[in-house]
C-alpha cells in the first residue's frame, strides 16, 4: 500500500489513487508519423528501479500526479504536477 | 485430573476454573487458559489428525503457531471452520472440535492403505499419475484427490459472524510480544512516540521461563509488570491476539485480531476477527524463532515433538506430554527442557546428543543423574498410534541402543522468524554459527531484534530489544531517553550441530503437515528439480497451511546435501505474505452481501417501483428492466413494452447516463480534439451524436452531447463509461492540453432524466409542462436542445431519439426527478403511456441498428460500426491516425450487421458465431459473431446485431448458421442491413 503526496491534497493512502502508467511518453503533435503514435500507444520500458509515472487522484481532487517511484522498492522519490519537471535520483538512471 | 496433568506449574492456566469441551464428540475437561492441545494432552490424548496424503496418525508437533500437524475442525454448523491449529485454539466453556482428514474415525482410518501405497505416492506422483488421458481428469482424477486430500470442510452455511476492517498509525510498531518485543516497546513509549505492541497468543511473554530472572524478579513477574506499565501509557495500544501477517509496501502491516476466537460465539455487537492496516513509520520485528524437527524414521509418532514444546506445556500448562521422555539434541536447548522436567519430576529415559564433546549445560543435566549419550541421534521412533521407544544410532548410522519412553523431545536447532523481515523482498541470510537463516540488512524503515535476529540469549534479547526501540523512536523522530536495559544473566551457550537427515531406510517427515519426506527432496533433486523454488513446488515442501515454518530450513539443509554444495548456494524460496493462514472472511470484512458495494439508485427509483419494475444491475446502479404485468413474463413484458412504445408512447428513466459540463472559451476545439467528428460549428440550441477513439485508433465511447452557450456544452456517455470517459478528459486537459481554456466535472448525479418516446410524445410533453416551453417544430426541432423554467426550477428538453421514434429527453435536477416523473406520468394518461424498462429500450434500438454497450468491445472500429464517415478529416483528434492502420482498415473486418432468424431454433442468442457451413465450424471458417438479440415486433422475428467479416456487402441476402454449441443450435440467419426498421428515419418526426 504506497502512501503518495498529492500536491494539492497532502499524503493520501494509494487506495484514492488510480494508476495511470507511464509518465514519460509524450504524445506527438497531430502531423507526426503513425510510426510516431504507435510508440505513443503501445511502446512501454519496463525499468528496474526509478520510473515517473502517473497516479491519478481519482479519489481526490481528480488531478492527474506525477509520481516518481522506485519499482523495485517502491520508494516514492518525488511527486508534482503534470508540467512539473522532476528529476530522478541522482546516481540512478 | 488427569495423571498428565502437572500438581504443580503452568502460569497461563487457572486451575480454579475447569472448562468443559469436546473433541470428536467426546467430553473432556481442561482449565482457563489452557489450548485446545495443552487440554488434550493433559487427559492423555496424544492422536490429534490424520495426515494429508498417507493419513498417517499424528499428534501435535509444537506448542505454537507453527503447528503442522494438530489441525482440528473448530465449531459446529454455519460457524464451523476448519483447520484451526488446536496449539493456539484457547479453551472456552463448550468448545467443540473435530480432528480432519479421517474415515470413518480418527483411531480407526481406512485412507491409512495409502501407507502400503506409499513407495507410489512419492514426490511429483499427481503430476506422475494423473496424465493421461485427459478426459478423465475433471470427472474422475479431481475427485478422487480433492477427496483423499481434504484439510477440512468448511461451513456450507453462510458465516454468521461478523469481521471489521480497521486502520491505526503509529510511530513505532513492535511485532511480539516476547522479552525483546516488551523491551522494545517500553524503551520506544517512553521516548514520546505512538507505539503499537502486536502479539499473536493471548499471553505476552514469548518463551521466558518463570525460572529465569530479569531485573532481579521471576521474569514471568516482569512481563505482567511491564505490560501494566505499558498499559498506564497514553501513547501506548496494546493487541494481543493480533497477528502481523503481511509487510507491505511503505511500511504498512496487515494484521489479524482474533477478537472472539476465544469465546463460543462473538459477544453482542463484537466481529469474529478484525483485519487491520497498520502504518507505522518505523518497526520492530522482535518475532522470535521456530524450533526445527530432527528428520528420522517415524519422526511424526505421535508423541514425538518439538523440545520447547514440551517445555512450554509443562511450564505454562502444567502439563507432562509424557511420563517418561527421550529427548534428541543439536544444541544446548535441550537442557533448559531437561532442567525444567526434571524440577517437575518427569523422568528423562535419556538424552541424545548428536555433539561430540559434553556442554557445560549438559555437565550440570548429567550431575543430576540424567544419562547422556554423546555423538548419538536418533534413528526411528516405534510404536503404533503413540510413540512407545526410541532406537538410537551413531553419526556414521551404526544402531546402538532402544529406550522406551511416550514422548520423544526433538531439538534440532532454531530457525529465527525471519517472515516478516523478508516480505520487505529481501532474502535471509546464511548464519553457519546458528545454523538458521537471519534477517538482511533492511531495506526499509524496520530492524529486527532478539530471537528473530538470532539472538536466543534472554539478556542479548532484553538488551537488543531495548536499543531496537530506542533507534525506532529516534528515526521517528522522538529523542530517545537512553536508559538501561531490564537485565538478566547472560548465559554461554554451546556449539550448535547441523544433522539435516538422521540415517535411515523408512520415512522421515520434513515437512508434517504436507507430508513431505527427506527422500522426496533427494528425488526431487535426482529428478532434476534442483532450484530450490523449483523443489519447493515439486515436492510441496513447505506449501502447505503452516508455511513451512518447522520444516523450511531443514528441506534446505537436506537439498543442500543432495546437491553436494553448501547451503548459501541454495537460499530460500522467497517469502510472501499471509505469514499464517486468514480467514477469505476477514478480508472480505464488511463487504459481502448487501455491503458488498454501494447501490446507486436514481431520482426516480421509487417511481419504477411503484410500477412493479423489475430492477437490473448496470455496474453499481439498479435500473428498471421491465415492468411485467399480472401474470405476464419477462419475454411477453418485454414484447408489449417495445410494441407499445412505437404505437403510442413510453417513458423511461435514463438518469444512470454519464453526464459532463463542460464551459470555456475552448470547450468546441477541446471536443473536437476528443470527438471523431466536428463540433466548432455546432450552434448553440442543438444537439450533436458524437464518437470519441482511444488513443490507439479503436472507438472507446459515444454519446449525444449539446451546445447550450457558445462556452457551454453538455455531454453524454454511456453508463458504463462515464467514469473513464472523465478521467480521459482529465488526462487531455490536465496533461496533453493545459493551454485550452476548458472546465468540466461530472454532473451525472445532478440532473436525472426521461425518454419519453412515441408518436405521442411531444402531446404528453406540451400537457405536461403546458406554457412553460415550445414545442413546434420550428422551436424543438429534430436534435434541438432548449432550457426552460418548470415548477420553479431549471429544465433542459433534448429532441434525441434512440429508439427512432418521435423523442424527448428531459432534464431536472436531481431533487426533482419524482415530480417530474409524476407529471408526465399524469399528463400521458390518456395518451397510452406506459413505462419500459432497459429490455424494451435495447429492443427499440436493435430494430434501429443503433450501437450500445454489447457492441462496444474494444475492438471495433468507427468503421466497423458503419460509422467510418464520420472521421472528420478536417481536424485533428484522438485516435485519428492509429484509426489509418493497416489491419484498421482491412476489407475483411468484422463490420456490423443486421440477422434474422430463419429456421432451426426458437430464438437467437447473443455469443453464437457466425458460419457458412455449420457442421464445419471451427476458428479457421468462424466469420463473426452475434452482439444483441430481441424478439423484434415490427420485423415479427427474432432478430439481432452481429459483426461479420466483410461486412453486409459480402454477404448480403446470403443465409449463414449462428452456431451455439453451449445449446448445441445452429440456426439459419439472413444477413441483412443493420437498420432494420424504418431506414429513413421517417418516425422521428412522430
């Protein structure tokens, strides 16, 4: 059971919260190749250890969160909005 | 009493207080205090269970909750549960228990054969056996093992009882309640910080003995006086019988509170169990540790156990498990057990031990007259139903001598409890000292201390225990209060010897509960199953409802050794919670039954009701479904309502519809983005179908939305996805585009609504809210939208039709959806109103061709659905260019279809696949499958929605056979355009 820092909400249990996947694709612009939007849709890294993702506060105040965690011990590194830059740990890839 | 009770001793029993129960239907008396086995034993009762797979005659292995073997039925009827382990079930005034897994009685069992069977009932013998042929394996395989393997039945009856989810934060969690866990706890209080103390037996204490000392007093003194300071602190919650079963992520715990385990039946208003979810900012597993049984032929007589179980019976129980003892050691533990027996006069026939040299422990033992054999170990217990000698051997197998004794005390090592701190993803670590596995270096905010660190001294407990809490508390943030730690003599103990597998030719038990024999775990290995997960599942070693928690490391030490390499290579399996077995009934907590999940109810509910609807389940909400007359059924109700409606008129409630509104300056550009179709020039008055795409190109919602401003719209989705839809407009806001000025929030809840539909809608409208709108067609045209004041609130009036006849959907807030019900309801009297329900409505609309819910799978495109016009090529939006796929756009989709039955069954049903050739239907020929069916009245037959792989083009007027095989049908159907009822449209203008 995570325990995430909702920017607006505060340190809410993970049970508000709906998993959203992968924070670090960008959706092309509108003239980009099908190439382009089939990785946008389907094409996922799996990584060991830091990952930003999306939690959606679907239990709060509906905003989407970026959430950088630690797949492997689930550590949260760092939460913010979805403009938010938030870098990784440092010494980690 | 009995002559196995103790005159003296056992300071967890009252003897005051005798209480009565019975085991397999026959009374016996034990005390306050006592378990269910400590009650046993006392009236000479050692055959507690049969085994699982030889059905072997078994008494209770430990004392504790570890127990593999004395699993009991508990309680009768609807309140019967089975494997309960009779060592930590407390006696109450008329308990009943059962032993399991025997027929026709417990003495007398006939599955035993499975003994003479046994050279064929070795490791891997099911997956072996039970191969071939396959067809036999539902009706003849399952049966015979589920029925030979059984672990008990569980109640038939739903449970009476009642169990609670329950949530606590804390600064410092303590898990156990032993010396380290007591010392632990007081040293985190009195720091300031919230602390929890969770202990599983109903007594704190752990395995101290009255004969040791701390702080100078008996420690079983010290541990009441302890607790009752730490009761006296406000920041302290004390919970005894509570198990800590699970380490979650971000320290959270999940922990099962007995509350009435120990008691006939919950008291007024209290659960059976309490699950609870604990957060704690740091933790203490001071969890103690499980002694090992020594692995020997016959080692599961009844009679032979665990050497502290036999100390904690006599001890806390005043009770001898046996008049006269053998007792068979690694280490130096078994002279605190022969200390303590001898005090209480129980004679010790002798003691083994497998070291070479004498201890300074078994020197004082020996001066008392005990005779110990060095360099020796056991061999193979006899005996019949209870163990009645013990033969002896050397290390290298040479058999030396036979003792006669009724209890055999195994000391084979201990193995700290290292569950809990592995959960965290870690695995233990090897300590060739010890002989065990410790905990790693922690990964999250907890350490461990005492016996489950590996520490089995009481002094290196107290004192670990005490700076355990104390680091605890500081990395919560408390300033810790140094103090001393509660002292006690520390105590040398001599070297541990590692004996995995005593020589032998018979069976000798590794795991009790599972039946698992050193030579499966020989097999297993010579079979090739090597990894140690691998051999785990081949043998079931340690799969079963205790977990291994006696019997892990020894099935390691004996793989190790088969392997030829030493144990670190080898490892554990890995650990994951329960820790023990949890009632599916204290997680399912409150939610079963009518708490299984909240029901949403419309505005209108009690206005179906009153006309005798039948409800149906749309995801959490109850809609009508029909409205069946006097003896009418369901299919007759359904026919009249969708005959009815297009003749005169129908209402039915539709407030379960998602709806959004959606305001800003860019709200048009923010729908075109989400729409495949335009909405920029959509004036403000209308209404507009609308289809929105996942990202990856396939259709994920539709619904009619308007324009009622030129920065206000409205928007409808289906019921089932109003919840996706919005969390997909807050992911286009919020993260692709932030820079449009757009706000929305869901409004499903605040306005309900009606269809009224029929060719005498818009009469029943204009009587029914009279000068309040207008109705011409000029002023409510075909998809118009109008607000309007009625009865003092604000309306919205929508010309759309789903069903294809003259239609309204009209909008209220939500407080006033029964008044408005009621005076269409009136106002439609004479106009052949009638309700109908959600059968009626997808009839109607399957003679439209209209797409819903069964249609919308996920794997239909816009084209598909006929629709592909639609795509807007004008503007870009979601899904737009994965919709441009290759395989999106093939010829040969399955695209959507009207059917009609022709001959060969009595209706069509929904499901059936699609087939030129129906006694050649197979995956390679299937063209397509049915969504929707009805028994249409204007077409006069059965008819239904489908997709077909090239849709009504390829197959036109052709006749195709709509395979069931789940009913063995094949009907005839003739594949005709999906709008089957008025193509043109001309009945919407009523």
């Amino acid at each position: 059971m995570h325990r995430i820092n909702c920017p607006w909400c505060g340190l809410r249990d993970e049970a508000e919260f709906q998993y959203q996947g992968d924070a670090t694709v960008v959706r092309p612009e509108p003239d980009a190749s099908e190439e382009e939007f089939f990785r946008y849709a389907y094409i996922r890294d799996n990584p060991k250890g830091w990952h930003t993702e999306w939690w959606h506060h679907t239990g709060g105040c509906r905003q989407w969160v970026k959430v950088v965690r630690n797949t492997l011990t689930h550590e949260i590194h760092a939460t913010g909005g979805p403009h938010d830059d938030l870098p990784l740990p440092e010494g980690d890839k | 009493m009995s002559a196995h009770r103790l005159k003296n001793g056992g300071i967890l029993i009252n003897r005051s207080k005798p209480v009565n129960f019975t085991f397999d239907g026959k009374s016996y008396q034990g005390f306050e205090g006592d378990t269910l086995a400590s009650a046993l034993l006392a009236n000479g009762v050692t055959l507690m269970g049969r085994s699982f797979k030889y059905h072997r005659p078994r008494g209770c292995l430990s004392a504790g909750s570890e127990e593999p073997n004395a699993i009991v039925e508990m309680r009768s009827g609807a309140r019967r549960e089975p494997n309960t382990r009779a060592t930590i079930a407390e006696l109450y005034e008329g308990l009943e228990a059962k032993s399991q897994n025997r027929f026709p009685s417990l003495a007398f069992d006939v599955q035993s054969v499975n003994q003479l069977l046994s050279p064929f009932l070795t490791a891997g013998f099911y997956y072996k056996t039970f191969m071939w042929p396959a067809s036999f394996w539902e009706p003849i395989y399952e049966k015979i093992i589920r029925r030979s393997a059984g672990l008990g039945r569980a109640a038939v009856e739903p449970d009476p009882d009642t169990y609670e989810h329950s949530h606590d934060h804390c600064d410092v969690l303590v898990v156990g309640g032993g010396p380290a866990g007591l010392a632990a706890a007081l040293s985190a209080a009195k720091s300031g910080g919230r602390v929890i103390l969770a202990e599983e037996q109903m007594a704190f204490g752990g395995m101290v003995s009255p004969t040791d000392m701390i702080d100078g007093k008996p420690a079983d003194a010290w541990v009441v006086e302890t607790l009752t300071k730490l009761e006296g602190m406000k920041n302290v919650t004390i919970m005894p019988r509570t198990t800590v079963f699970g380490y979650y992520d971000h320290n959270v715990m999940a922990a099962l509170e007995r509350v009435s385990d120990h008691v006939k039946e919950p008291e007024d208003g209290m659960p059976r169990q309490r699950l609870w979810t604990l957060r704690a900012k740091e933790v203490v597993l001071a969890c103690g540790s499980h002694e090992r049984a020594m692995t020997f032929d016959n080692n599961d007589k009844p009679g032979v156990m665990l050497n502290n179980a036999v100390r904690t019976f006599v001890e806390k129980f005043g009770v001898s498990p046996g008049k006269k003892i053998v007792i068979v050691t690694t280490n130096d533990d078994a002279y605190r057990t022969a200390e303590i027996l001898l005090d209480a006069g129980v004679k010790i026939a002798v003691i083994a031990d497998a070291r070479a040299e004498l201890s300074d422990a078994a020197s004082r033992i020996k001066a008392r007259g005990v005779e110990i054999d060095l360099g020796t170990i056991p061999r193979q217990a006899n005996g019949g139903k209870r163990v009645k000698s013990l033969t002896l051997q050397t290390l290298d197998g040479n058999v030396t001598r036979t003792f006669g004794c009724d209890c055999v005390a195994m000391a084979g090592g201990y193995s700290p409890d290292v569950h809990l701190a592995s959960q965290t993803g870690v695995a233990p670590v090897w300590d060739d000292a010890l002989k065990g596995f410790v905990p790693p270096a922690p990964i999250r905010a907890e350490r461990s201390a005492g016996a489950s660190k590996g520490s089995f001294d009481l002094a290196a407990c107290l004192e670990e225990g005490h700076a355990a809490g104390l680091e605890a508390a500081g990395a919560a943030g408390f300033e810790a209060k140094a103090g001393t730690a509660p002292s006690a003599e520390a105590i040398a103990n001599g070297p541990i010897a590692a004996i995995w597998r005593c020589a032998g030719n018979g069976k000798a038990f590794v795991d009790f509960q599972n039946d698992v024999t050193a030579k499966d775990i020989t097999l297993a290995e010579q079979e090739g199953f090597v990894s140690v997960e691998h051999a785990k599942r081949y043998t079931t070693l340690g799969m079963a409802t205790d977990q291994g928690k006696t019997s892990n490391v020894t099935g390691i030490g004996i793989l190790a050794e088969a392997r030829g390499e030493p144990i670190p290579d080898v490892g554990t399996t890995r650990f994951r919670p329960p820790y023990s077995p949890v009632a599916i009934g204290a997680f399912a907590g409150h939610e079963r039954g009518y708490e299984f999940q909240p029901v949403r109810r419309t505005a209108m509910h009690a206005c179906g009701e009153k006309l005798g609807a039948v409800f149906v389940e749309a995801g959490q909400w109850l809609r009508p479904q029909y409205y069946p007359k006097p003896n009418e059924g369901v299919m007759e109700a359904i026919y009249r309502e969708s005959k009815q409606v297009r003749e005169t008129a129908g209402i039915c409630d539709v407030s379960s519809l998602g709806k959004i509104e959606i305001f800003g300056d860019d709200a048009g550009e923010f729908l075109n983005r989400l729409y495949i179709n335009g909405w920029k020039l959509l004036k403000p008055g209308k209404a507009r179908y609308g289809l929105m795409l996942r990202e990856d190109g396939f259709v994920f919602d539709d619904g009619t939305t308007s324009r009622l401003a030129d920065d206000h719209f409205f928007m409808t989705t289906t019921t089932a996805n109003a919840a996706r839809v919005l969390s997909h407009m807050e992911h286009a806001s919020q993260v692709l585009w932030p820079d449009l000025d757009v706000q929305f929030c869901s409004a499903t809840e605040q306005w309900c609504g009606v269809a009224v539909a029929g060719p005498n809608a818009r009469k029943i409208l204009e009587k029914a809210f009279g000068k309040a709108l207008d109705m011409s067609e000029e002023a409510l045209p075909f998809m118009g939208v109008q607000t309007f004041e009625w009865n003092g609130t604000t309306a919205r009036i929508f010309r759309i039709s789903f069903s294809g006849e003259l239609a309204y959907e009209v909008n209220v807030p939500w407080t006033y959806g029964e008044e408005m019900w009621n005076a269409l309801w009136d106002a439609g009297q004479d106009h052949g109103l009638i309700p109908y329900g959600t059968e009626a409505l997808s009839v109607l609309r399957i003679e439209k061709g209209h797409v819903a819910g069964n249609e919308l799978d996920g794997r239909t495109t816009a084209a598909d659905m006929g629709l592909g016009r639609m795509m807007s090529s004008k503007k870009p939006f979601i899904g737009q260019k994965l919709a441009g796929r290759e395989g999106m756009i093939a010829d040969d989709r399955e695209q959507l279809v009207g059917l009609k039955l022709i001959e060969g069954a009595e209706r069509l049903r929904g499901g059936a696949h699609l087939f030129e050739d129906a006694d050649d239907a197979n995956r390679e020929n299937d063209l397509g499958w049915i969504t929707s069916v009805c028994d249409s009245p204007q077409l006069g037959c059965w008819i239904g929605l489908g997709y077909l792989k090239g849709g009504v083009e390829a197959y036109a007027g052709k006749t195709l056979y709509a395979v069931n095989p789940l009913f063995g049908e094949a009907p005839a159907v003739e594949v005709v355009s999906p709008h089957f009822f008025d193509p043109k449209g001309e009945r919407l203008n009523g």
